[in-house]
C-alpha cells in the first residue's frame, strides 16, 4: 500500500522576513558595542558611502532598467534616498524627484548633491518609511533599503498605495558581507546572521498578491580604498565593531592576503553580484 501524499505547511513569507530581520538585530545588539547609537550612519560613515557609491557618468543598471518609464513630466519618489545615488541622475529626466530619507547624517550628504548639482526639482523629506506623507508617483523606486524592515507588509503595502505608474524595489541576491563572512565567523565564533535577500522579497511580494515581474541587474557597487588602514575602519564596522590588538592584526592580515590594487585603489577580490528589480505595475 503506498503511503499517503504529505503536504507541507506553506512558507510564511512575511513572518520569514521578520525573523530574519529581527535575528541579525539581535545579534547586533549583542556583539556591537556601538549598535545602539541613534543615527547608524553618523559619524563618517555617510560621507564614506557617498564617496564609494558616487560613479560621475558611470553606467547605473537600475537607472538603464527604469529611464524607459521617465519623461520630462514624470514625477519619481525615491525611497530610502540615501546620498542621492540615484536621486542625481532620476532629477535629470523627470518633473519632479521626491526624496525620503530618515537618516539625518545621509541626509546631509543628499542635501549638497542637491546644492552643489544646482537641482531645483528634488524635496527632501526627512521620515521614515511607510511614516512618510508623500503624493502618489509615476514611479517608486526603492533600493536596497529594505533589508533592515522587520514590518516588510506595511512598508511594501504603501509603496504599492503610492504607485501611480510603477514600482520597482531593489535588493541583492547574495549577503552584502560576502567577502568577509569567514573573518566574522573567525573573530566571533559564530555565523553572521543574514539579512532577507531578493528571493524572501519576492516570496513576500507573491504572499501579499503583488504578483511582481522580476529582472536580474548587476550590482555594482565598486568599494575601494586608497589604504589598508582605511579598508580596516569600514570592515570593523561590518564586523559589529571587535576591539582588541589581536582582532586588529587578524582583520589587517586577512584583508592583506585577499585585497587587491586595481585601478588605483584596493579591492575585494571577489567575483559579479547580482540584485533583483521586482517591479508591478500601479492600480490608477
């Protein structure tokens, strides 16, 4: 007699996502001794990111997906601005460029690209999202920002709300730590716990009836440093901030046998990223 067919229980997108958000938090709070500070990107740490994301005329994979959708009457709302990566190349080719960003040192940052690139068509609205009170837009762009949202069904409910024309949020395939995670399990002794990646987004975006398209991009994102000792400030930090001349030297010797000079500057010898666009159409 055959056994009978065993269904599983299905997959809970949304209560993964949350327990993977809330699991890295943890250990975060746990290891970090700086994990508690009000603005996570105070300090330098917005002014680095703007230096290693800021590509003057340098293709953008997600600015090549989405230019199609733009003309010089569309009005785009962007996200977890951040720096204004994408804020400075999107004013250029729509009406109207609404910014949200709750972090005040990024925002910092975003306000002079705004000042020093002349940009008149770009609000800035200092919240978190879904808090933010913004108009509906042509466009929703969201990218890789959703990483750090336990709540992702409120978050992505709203963006859905807002989308006139078309929604597209951005995350990476693989862990952003990739180059380092054997480090971070060598310096803590335990795995570092993962962020939701591109395939928990889309099996949360299926779970609330989203029913998204999906398009693989690059994900470039060239990190470089001019010394050693600057590539060890930013690795410290991602490795949750270990102190102690030991971990000093571990972390030096690990980046001296796997980082290379190329183009001027050191880099992670590590092989092409990928992200995903998820994107769905809006209901106007």
């Amino acid at each position: 007699m055959n056994d009978p067919v065993r269904f599983e229980k299905p997959i809970d997108y949304v209560e993964r996502w949350r327990s993977l958000v809330r699991a890295r938090e943890d250990q975060g709070h746990r290891l970090d001794p700086m994990h508690g500070r009000a603005d996570h990107w105070a300090g330098d740490r917005a002014a680095r990111f703007r230096r290693m994301t800021a590509r003057p005329g340098a293709a953008d994979a997600l600015i090549d997906l989405i230019r199609p959708l733009i003309g010089p009457e569309s009005s785009v709302l962007d996200v977890g601005a951040g720096t204004g990566r994408h804020v400075l190349p999107l004013a250029h080719l729509a009406a109207k460029v609404t910014a949200v960003e709750p972090s005040a040192a990024m925002r910092t940052q975003l306000e002079e690209v705004v000042r020093e690139n002349g940009l008149r068509n770009v609000e800035i609205i200092a919240a978190e999202w879904p808090g933010a009170r913004v108009e509906p837009a042509d466009l929703v762009v969201c990218s890789h920002v959703a990483y750090f949202v336990a709540e992702i069904e409120p978050f992505l409910r709203e963006i859905d709300r807002v989308n006139l024309g078309r929604a597209v949020v951005v995350l990476r395939h693989t862990q952003r730590e990739v180059a380092i995670l054997d480090l971070f399990q060598r310096i803590w002794n335990e795995p570092r716990c993962p962020e939701p990646s591109f395939s928990d987004l889309y099996g949360v975006a299926c779970q609330l009836g989203l029913y998204p398209n999906v398009t693989t991009i690059p994900f470039t994102v060239p990190i470089g440093f001019e010394t050693i000792e600057d590539a060890i400030s930013m690795v410290r930090a991602d490795l949750l901030n270990p102190s102690g001349a030991d971990v000093e030297r571990v972390i030096h010797d690990y980046l001296e046998e796997r980082m290379v000079r190329r183009d001027g500057k050191l880099r992670f010898a590590v092989p092409p990223t990928f992200a995903g666009a998820l994107w769905w159409e809006g209901k106007s």
